[in-house]
C-alpha cells in the first residue's frame, strides 16, 4: 500500500473529490482525518473507511478560521500519532464578471478558497518540519492558469494558489516540506451536477461543460483522486512547487 503508516487530514472532503480523496488514501493505508464545514457529510466519508476497515475520524471545521485550523492538525498527531499529508481541498466556486460581483463575494471567495491554503500551511509546516517533513497538496485550478469566463474571482483566488503553492515550496525544500498543487478542469461533483441540473437546459449545460474539454468528457473525482495520491506518496519525493493539471486538455 502506498500510504501505508502514514497519517493525512483532507478538507472538503464531506462529498466529491475531497471524500473520493479520503477514501483512497484510506485504501492505501493512510489514517484520514475527515474535514468539512458539514460535520454531517464529514461523518459519512469517515464511516465509508471505517466500515471498510480503515482508520478514520471525522471534524467539522471551517477552514477560514485559523484557530479551527490550527486545531484540527493538532487532533490528527493527537488521534493518529503525526502528520504526513495535508490536502487543502476546500473552496467554493463564485460566479460573475468583476463589474456583478459584490465585495462580499470577493471577501468570501478568497477566504474560502485562498486564505483557507494560507492557513494550511502556515499551521502544517511546523509540524511536518518537526517529524522531519511531509507533503502539502493544494487544490488549484485550470482558471488559476488561464482564466474562466464569468469566474473573475475564482480564477484570481486559485491563481494565488499557485502562487503560495511555488513559494511555500521554495521556502521549506530543504527542511524535508514538499508543497504541490493539483489544477483540475470541470470534474463531476455535487455542485457541478446542482448547477446543471437548476440550469434552463440541463441537457446543453452539460454538453458545455463536457465541450470545454478536449476529451470530450466531464472529469470524475476518481481523476483528480489518483493524481493527489501520486504527490501524496513516496513516488513523489522529487516533486515539490509544482502541480498536476488534470483537464482532460482544457488548458492546452
């Protein structure tokens, strides 16, 4: 098992790609603290490993808040014994052009999906440095690299993603720290599948979403899953400052 002894806390992994996520790391022999907003969701995933017989708990937190951060780090060396991965995946996706955004939508959108890695990995880079380093996986994005139309501030809250992914990494390289990010295109998702089924045409939403990629298909959070596994691992060891475009061809 690739991730077998180690210990890795997941945000947003109440449903999509944060518990598809836990549950393969659980499978390769990670024990997975379970973080979500939604201590309901986060309850779910962590009862999917354990009744599957892996090690698993659950914690609702918002990852906005760094003392809620900061704490659920500590609960995983206190449950588990250390640390080894943390994967930021939390975030939200806002809508609109600049000119229909509010400064309340800007405010939550870089809390949510910025501030939240920030936080991250202020507080996991001490602790991994301590047990003599470990992997920071930050989710990013295709519009952080290029830009979505009518996702203004998404795409400028996952662009300084990439940005404190390269320069976290630099900083901590040689203190055993690697920080990598995974920038996915559409992938299938609860929301995903909300917008589209709320939408005039579900039928040519979809089809829109499935033509932005060049492979014809909507991403699975299976997709992004085995790329987060892969920087996770050991097989990883020479990565660090740069990440995983999983877009199905969408940036090219």
């Amino acid at each position: 098992m690739r991730l077998n002894g180690k210990v890795a806390v997941v945000t947003g992994a109440g449903a999509g790609i944060g518990r598809e996520t836990s549950l393969v790391f659980a499978r390769e022999g990670a024990a997975v603290v379970v973080s979500d907003r939604n201590g309901a969701t986060a309850e779910e995933t962590a009862n999917l490993i354990t009744q599957a017989g892996g090690k698993a708990i659950a914690l609702t937190v918002d990852v906005s808040k760094g003392a809620e951060v900061q704490q659920m780090l500590e609960r995983a060396i206190a449950e588990f014994g250390t640390l080894d991965i943390l994967f930021n995946n939390a975030g939200t996706v806002a809508q609109g052009r600049v000119e229909d955004n509010t400064e309340a939508d800007w405010d939550e959108q870089i809390a949510t999906t910025l501030k939240s890695v920030f936080l991250g990995c202020k507080y996991a880079v001490p602790l991994l440095r301590e047990r003599g380093g470990g992997v920071i996986i930050n989710m990013a994005s295709v519009a952080g690299m290029m830009g979505i139309t009518n996702r203004a501030i998404y795409s400028a809250a996952k662009g300084g993603v990439i940005g404190l992914t390269r320069a976290v990494a630099l900083d901590h390289a040689k203190e055993g720290v690697r920080v990598v990010y995974i920038a996915p295109a559409t992938i299938e998702t609860p929301s995903l599948k909300q917008r589209i089924e709320s939408s005039p045409d579900p039928v040519a939403a979809r089809k829109a979403f499935e033509d932005r990629q060049p492979v014809g298909r909507i991403g699975r959070p299976e997709d992004v899953a085995s790329a987060a596994l892969y920087l996770a691992s050991d097989e990883s060891s020479f990565v660090t400052g740069s990440g995983l475009v999983v877009d199905g061809g969408m940036a090219v």
